[in-house]
C-alpha cells in the first residue's frame, strides 16, 4: 500500500491549490489534516492524526490558557477542522467518512495561578462528524460552570462503542489474549442510537 501510485500521489500535498492550503492553514497541523482527506481519497480506510508532537507545545494549556487558545490553538483548529468537514462534504465523502475530534480529558472550570487551565477528567466536550451521525446536533450539557455533566452524561465507553459501531465493527466482539481468554472490546460501553442518522 505504501508504495502504490494512489498512495504517493496522496502524500504530494503541493499539488493542491494555495487557496486551499491556506484554507486549511499554513502549519503543520492544518497540512497534516489536508492530508489526511488526501490519504481517505486514495482509499486510506483509517487516518489518525495527533495534534501534539509535544503535548505541552500545543493544548496542555497548564499556563497562558486564554492567549494560546485566542491567538494559536483555535484558529488554527477551526481553519483545519471546518476546511477537512467542509471539503467531504463537498466531495461527497462526509456520509461515509467518520471525523472524530477528541481527547483524553478536559480542562478545569477554574484558571489556575498560571494562568492556565489544568487536567480534569470529569467533563469535556469531544466534536463527531459524518460517517452516518446525525448533523448538527448538539448532545448533552454541563453544569453553567462546566464542572459535571448537568445532561445526558455521556462515558468514554459509550463514544468508542459507537465508533465501533459507525466502523462495523460490534463492540461487543471479544478479543483473545495468549492464553485464550476472551476479553470484551467495549467492557463498559453502549451504542448511543441517539446519534446516528
């Protein structure tokens, strides 16, 4: 696969216009995810990207939270993000391509003494998109300090045994270690139908 045509001609981003290189974003993110939709098109099944070749360089805000997400973090998301979604779309491609932009954990709801924002796992928002979701749909809410989830509290279990699901993969599949002993893909987890289309 690797050394197919399809697949080196993927990896030519300077191939694509500069209008839509700089829509994505002159940086490493915003061309890491244009080639990614690259990659899908030459029939790449799964694309991951990490948004952190340091996490501490980019959204382990621990100091200067407001500023880096104002001037860096955000706009250079929102310029990858919004181009990547806009563009399967426009390809056609969105309905069979499952976008997914998470992480391990949120941000505490108060600025700490750096001004930043430290680790907190007990609420955080994650973005799907395509791949057979629902659009524009909005699930759950948190607390109005954005403490604990206030609705439809949602685990990390129930997300990736929906992901599996959109996959086609049943996440109630066993998996077997060495010695033959089965293990549940999703332990805890249940596919929220409530999202899909």
């Amino acid at each position: 696969m690797l050394t197919s045509d399809a697949t080196r001609r993927a990896f030519q981003i300077e191939q694509e216009t500069d209008r839509v290189r700089e829509a994505y974003g002159r940086n490493i993110y915003g061309q890491s995810v244009l080639l990614a939709r690259r990659l899908i098109e030459a029939g790449t099944r799964v694309v991951t990207m990490s948004w952190a070749p340091d996490a501490n360089a980019t959204w382990d805000t621990l100091g200067d939270n407001s500023n880096k997400l104002k001037n860096t973090l955000l706009p250079q998301f929102d310029a990858a993000a919004g181009s990547l979604i806009a563009e399967l779309a426009e390809r056609g491609m969105l309905e069979r391509t499952l976008v997914a932009v998470l992480g391990d954990f949120g941000r505490t709801p108060r600025i700490n003494s750096n001004a930043g924002r430290d680790h907190w796992n007990a609420c955080y928002s994650i973005l799907l998109a395509g791949g057979g979701l629902k659009e524009g749909l909005v699930y759950g809410a948190s607390d109005r300090t954005g403490s604990a989830p206030a609705e439809r509290s949602v685990s990390p279990g129930d997300i990736i045994a929906t992901l599996y699901h959109l996959l086609g993969v049943s996440p109630n599949t066993n998996i077997y270690d060495v010695l033959g002993r089965p293990h549940p893909l999703v332990p805890k987890g249940r596919v929220m139908g409530e999202l899909i289309s």
